[in-house]
C-alpha cells in the first residue's frame, strides 16, 4: 500500500500547486466536509437486481476544497465578469468509503438448498477505498448572484476524476473458510474463468470517471449546504475482490453516492 500511497501524495500535492498558483492570482477559496451513504453496484449479486443494488451500501466521508473564480481575494471584489468565472467552480476532494457486501437475490432465496446457494451465501466482502481527485462543477444560475443571496439555492453538475486506493476484504465460511481455496467459493465462477483468478484480496490502484448533480443552499453568506448524488465508475473490476466471468459480470465496478455537506467561504 505504500507504493499507492505514495501516488496520492504526489497527485495531493499536484492539487495543492495548481490552487497555490490560483491563489496568487487572488482567486477565493472554500472548504468543506460531507458525509454520505454509497451503493456500491458489484459483482455482488445479480446484475440490475434491485434487491442487491439497495443492499450493499455504505458509508462516505469527505473533505472538498474549492476554487471560486467570480470572487478576489487579495481585494475583496469579484473578478472579471466572464461566463467561466461566474459559472464554474473547480472542486478537488479527499474522501473515504467503506461497503459491506453479500450475495443478494434469488439465487440465495432460502428455498434454495443448493451447494452453489450456500457457497454464495456463506461468501461476503468489504470494499473500503480512498478517493483523490478532482471535478469541474458548472452553475447554470450566476455564482455572483447566489453568492449575493438573489438566489437560496444553486443548482449544479459536476464531472472529473479520481484516483482511487483500494483495499478489499473476502470472507467465506464455506468448507475450511480459506479464501485462496476455489472450492469454497460459486462452482460457476471456477468453471468459466478459465484459471484465472476471481477471488483477491490484493489492494491497488485504479483510475474513476465521476459525475454529480446537486444544488447548494445559502445558510450564511460565507456558508453553504449542498446535497449531490454522485455515480462513480472505476477501471478496474477488482475493486470489490470479486471478478467472475459470468455474463452477469459485464461491467467494472461502480458506484452511487449520495452526499450530505457543508461548505465555508475563506475569502
């Protein structure tokens, strides 16, 4: 995990240079905190089952930081009225998710009495990951205006990227509990994955695509509450420790966020 680790701290101080070089530029900035409740949509499960999908959540916490374009800090005035700058925000993020996931579906239903149904039911996992990353986020209403209370709340859509440091947990109490042992697991898996591994426990790091939509809400005039729901895309299919070949299994991991959170304005 260091190696990864590593990474983020390369890519946070990447962050950390470009909104420096903003700040010279006297360009404000805001900082918040937010928790939320996440879906994790994995191989886990049948593929756009309801029941699964609504299962498997869990918990997100974060802390954002924003460069706010229509407002100067090193003279207290708005800057230069552009569409960007009265639009646009530029959000760079640290967060953390935890999931605790289990088979769910019909293929579990206790009328099955099946060794492949007690294999998945006996089979469950942890996706715990820390996100770095950033997001363009786009205003439709003026920034300025909502900033002046003309507006109580400000819609927006957001889109960017993250860096994600992975670490899942795989457990089975099927036959000896070994998780490096095949047999403990879904016969099918085995039969189709031609052997090559669809069970791990190895941590690493990928790339997501993520995309929000949400509103803020003027509590003060140097505060904000926002709600957004997020969806987030990983490449990489591991990210839940599971990765069979079934046809139910076409896509890489992902995710829907859902976010609570507060936002303070320093300059």
């Amino acid at each position: 995990m260091t190696k990864y680790f590593k990474r983020s701290l390369i890519f946070l101080a990447f962050i950390f240079t470009i909104q420096n070089s903003y700040s010279q530029l006297g360009i404000s900035h805001e900082i918040g905190v937010f928790v939320g409740s996440v879906a994790f949509k994995s191989d886990f499960g049948v593929r756009n089952d309801f029941g699964t999908n609504a299962g498997n959540t869990g918990i997100a916490l974060g802390v954002v930081h924003y460069i706010n374009f229509a407002y100067r800090a090193d003279c207290n005035c708005y800057s230069t009225d552009t569409y960007f700058n009265d639009h646009f925000k530029l959000r760079s993020e640290i967060s953390w998710n935890k999931t605790e996931l289990e088979h769910i579906g019909e293929w579990v239903d206790n009328s099955r009495q099946s060794e492949e149904a007690n294999q998945l039911r006996a089979h469950t996992g942890e996706a715990q990951n820390w996100d770095i990353g950033m997001q363009l986020e786009y205003f439709p209403l003026s920034i300025r205006a909502f900033s002046a209370g003309v507006y109580s709340f400000a819609p927006f859509i957001a889109a960017g990227a993250h860096l994600v440091s992975y670490q899942p947990n795989v457990k089975t109490t099927f036959g000896d509990g070994n998780v490096n042992n095949n047999d403990n697991f879904y016969n099918f898996w085995d039969d189709v994955a031609n052997g090559e591994p669809f069970v791990s426990v190895d941590g690493g790091s990928t790339w997501s695509f993520v995309a929000s939509i949400g509103t803020r809400y003027k509590l003060s005039i140097l505060s904000d509450l926002f709600v957004e729901l997020r969806g987030q895309y990983y490449f990489n299919d591991f990210i839940d420790g599971l990765n069979h070949n079934l046809p139910s299994n076409k896509d890489n991991d992902w995710n829907v966020w859902l976010n609570f959170g507060y936002i303070y304005y320093l300059d």
